[in-house]
C-alpha cells in the first residue's frame, strides 16, 4: 500500500489501539491527551475510508497459449 | 503327572490373558504390514473383511466403518497394498487379527517417501518456519485466486465471498490442478499475481480428491513460489485431513476451500467492531477527561481566593501594621528603660564617687606611683605618700605602722 507516511490500515488499528489503551489507562497531562485524541480520530477516519473504498468485482484472467489475453467477468466466462 | 486344578484356566480367561500381552506388546500396537488382497468381504455395515497374503503367510485383517469411508480408492482382491493397524486377537474365534486404520495402494508408498522427504528437506532449510510467514492484511482489497476456475474450490470460495462481504474483488487465475502440468501453472499464477500491484492476498486451492490428485500441491517448486512470494499466501487444499507441503509453506493453511475464502475476509467483521469498539472508547474517555478536567476548573474557581482575591492582601496588611506597632512599642520600652537605668547608675556614680567622699572632709592617701593607698601591708616605713584633701594635696613619710588599730575589727 503507497500510502501517505506509509500509514497502513493494519498500522492505523494498531496505533489507535495504544491510544485508546494510554488515554484509558490515564495520567497524561491534559494537552497531550488532546493531541492523542485528535489522533485518534484522523486514525478512524483513515480506517473508515479504507473499509469502504474497496469494491466487489470477481474477475477471470484468460489466457490463450499461455499468453494472458484479457481479464474479464467471471460470471460471463463461467457462470452458469 | 499330576494337576493342580486351581490352575486349569478357561477359554476366556486365557484368552484374556493372551489378549493382554498383545496390547502391551509395542510392535504389535502401531504397525505397517505390506501384502496382496485376497478374500475381500464388504459387509453392508461398511465394514471391510480380507486377508493380506505373501507366499508364505497370511494375516486376517478388518477394518471398520469409520476407516473404511474414508479410503479415497476402492479396495480390490489381488491389489497388493501397505495397510497400517495393530494386531490383536479375536476371542469369539480364537483368532488373531490386524485392525487396520490406514491402507495404501502399491504405488503410492513411493509418493509418501517423496512427501516426507520433500517435507524434512524443506522444513530442514528453514521454509515453514513461524516466523518466516507473512501477516495475512487485515481487510484485503483484491485476492487473486490459482486454482481451476471450472472446480467445486472455486464455486465454494465465490458462494463464501457473496455471502459474507461485499467489499473485495477477486482476480481468478486459472490453473490446471491435477496433473503433471499442474505444479507449472500454479507457480506461473503464483509469480504472475506478484508482478501485479494490486493484489494483496493469494490463495492456492483445490478441492478434495485421492494424495495422487493433490500431488502438485505436493511438489517443490509450488513450495518455493509460495514461499518466495511477496504477497501473503493463504492455501487451501482437499479436506481437513489432508496435509500438503503447500500447506506448511503457505503463510496460512485453510482445511478447505471455503475455509481459506472464510480466513481471508472472516476479519472484516471483527475489524468493523474492533474499530468501533476502539473510536466508542476514545470517545468516551475524552468525554469523562474533559468533564474531569471541567469539574476540576470549577472548583478551583470557586475558592475563596478566586472570588474575594483582596482577602489574601488585607490579612498581610493587617499583619503589617500589628508588626510595626509592635516594633514601635518594643523600641520605647527599650529606651524608657535604659533611661532609667542612666539615671540609677549616674546618681550611684555620684555617691560612689571619691571625690563625693573627699568633700564631705575625707583624704585619700597614695603611694608615689599614683595609686590610693588601701591595705597597711602597702606601705613601709619611711616611704613618702601623698595625701589629697578636699583643697589641697601634702607629701609625708610613714613614721610607725600600726596593723591593729584599723576600721577592720
């Protein structure tokens, strides 16, 4: 995944997760806990996105003579 | 000769007996018997009755129901095969037994041997190693599948995806699954997905069949494109039973097809309420920190020095003042009575003083040095003293000494 600062999903979950767990756990001086909030929250957004931007597509790769010809539904190739 | 009836056994306690040495015994309890098929008896209940025979030998064999299902070939007269089992007696007949739980036709012992051979050399080099494998992504967008696009594996893992999840795309790569050309075209699909950018998981699958079937899951070079690949790789292969080097090598082995389609999105959901757990309790957390925070600020606010600041300031002067009056008052005393004590030392000065005395018609008598004369034993004969009286001073020298005669008794 190119994404800004090398963000992945799984590393999004990851940090918010010891976020949410430092904040809970408490004795963060007021600012800070602010600062992890507002992080915290860009981190939701970023994972909201990536959990709706994928879509459903199933897709065959056809080849002929071992050269790869198309890519095309695979309910129109073989579905029946 | 003689007998000692107590140790005449019965049929079933000898027979007992007998049966007990041949469980403990080790060899007989986990053993492989090769031979030929002969007598083959399917009974109805499923069971499986035959003898296996060499030239020399035969052994009576059984094997029950729940074994005998799952043999993936039928079982003929004259097959020579491999059967694993234990040996054990049957008393109803006075028989002695194998039970068999395994059976391999001739033939394929030879691809076991390759199996496990294959399987040490690769374990040995390192390539199923825990920590070798890659983390399967966490919500894959595009999963690219090798396998037979025509097999019951692909149907399975579609009908998978259309029920559980809507958001992932799948890119079928289609492969020959069976067959000596198989293993070539499950590594081509293999390095084939890996040029793409937009794939993020594989799945290798097939469906069920016989070890000579799913052989090509069995081969090296599927082992080492699964294990070079960059891409996580999830295999699914057979039934839950069957084990192949693809799955020791795949980052994660499915027992199934639709179990390999079910690993690869089964997180969505979790991860959905995951991620909502998580942003409920950030929420929450700073809701109850600012509300502390908030009620904190309040009660500070509230006190005393907040509402009537100037408190603070009128008690220090008030201090203020009581100390300086305090001070003052300390100074006079001092003074007043070291006034007084001026006055009590001066008018002692004035009565102790000799002059005082001298004026009132004494004289003081002293020796040549200066010094008053106070003790006979300060003077002698003949020495000149001088005397001072009231107005006048006159030299005499001492002309007797009397020590008697003083004011002292």
């Amino acid at each position: 995944m190119s994404d800004k600062k090398d963000l992945t999903f799984e590393k999004a979950m990851e940090e918010l997760e010891e976020i949410v767990e430092a904040l809970e756990e408490g004795g963060l001086p007021l600012e800070e806990s602010l600062e992890k909030f507002s992080r915290g929250i860009e981190l939701i957004k970023y994972c909201n996105k990536k959990l709706g931007e994928t879509e459903k597509k199933i897709e065959v790769l056809i080849k002929e003579d071992d050269e790869i010809k198309d890519i095309v539904s695979f309910e129109d190739e073989f579905g029946q | 000769m003689e007998h000692n009836i107590d140790s005449i056994y019965s049929v079933s306690q000898i027979s007992s007996y007998i049966e007990a040495l041949f469980s403990t015994d080790k060899v007989l309890q986990d053993l492989w018997v090769k031979g030929e098929v002969s007598n083959l008896y399917k009974a109805n209940s499923g069971h499986m009755y035959f003898t296996i025979k060499d030239e020399n030998a035969q052994l009576k064999t059984v094997m029950f129901r729940h074994k005998s299902h799952k043999l993936d070939f039928e079982l003929e007269d004259g097959m020579e095969i491999a059967v694993h089992g234990y040996i054990n007696i049957y008393k109803v007949r006075g028989e002695y037994q194998l039970y068999a739980d395994e059976i391999i036709p001739e033939g394929r012992g030879s691809l076991y041997e390759a199996f496990e051979k294959l399987k040490k050399e690769l374990k040995e080099e390192g390539l199923f190693e825990e920590d070798k494998k890659q983390k399967i992504p966490l919500i894959p967008k595009k999963i690219g599948i090798v396998t037979s696009p025509t097999g019951a594996a692909i149907r399975d893992m579609i009908s998978v995806v259309d029920r559980r999840f809507e958001h992932v795309s799948i890119l079928i790569i289609p492969s020959l699954v069976q067959g000596d050309k198989a293993s070539g075209q499950l590594v081509e699909g293999i390095e084939y997905l890996n040029k793409r950018d937009d794939i993020d998981l594989i799945i290798v699958s097939r469906g069920g069949g016989s070890i000579e079937d799913l052989w090509p899951f069995n081969e090296e070079k599927v082992a080492r494109a699964i294990y070079a690949s960059q891409i996580p790789v999830i295999s699914g292969v057979g039934h839950e039973t069957d084990f192949t080097i693809a799955d020791f090598v795949a980052d994660l082995r499915a027992p199934t097809p639709s179990a390999a389609a079910e690993l690869a999105i089964a997180n969505r959901e979790e991860i959905e309420n995951q991620l909502e757990n998580l942003s409920r309790r950030l929420l929450n957390n700073q809701k109850s920190r600012l509300k502390s925070a908030k009620d904190r600020l309040g009660s500070i606010a509230n006190r005393r020095i907040f509402k009537k600041p100037e408190e603070m300031f009128i008690d220090k002067m008030q201090r203020l003042d009581e100390f300086s009056r305090e001070l003052k008052w300390n100074m006079e005393k001092l003074l007043n009575k070291n006034k007084e004590r001026f006055k009590i030392l001066n008018s002692k000065m004035e009565t102790l003083s000799p002059l005082k005395t001298i004026k009132r018609g004494y004289s003081i008598t002293y020796d040549q040095e200066g010094n008053p004369i106070t003790d006979i034993g300060e003077v002698q004969k003949g020495q000149a003293v001088k005397t001072n009286l009231k107005n006048g001073i006159f030299t005499s020298s001492v002309q007797k000494i009397e020590e008697d005669g003083g004011l002292d008794e």
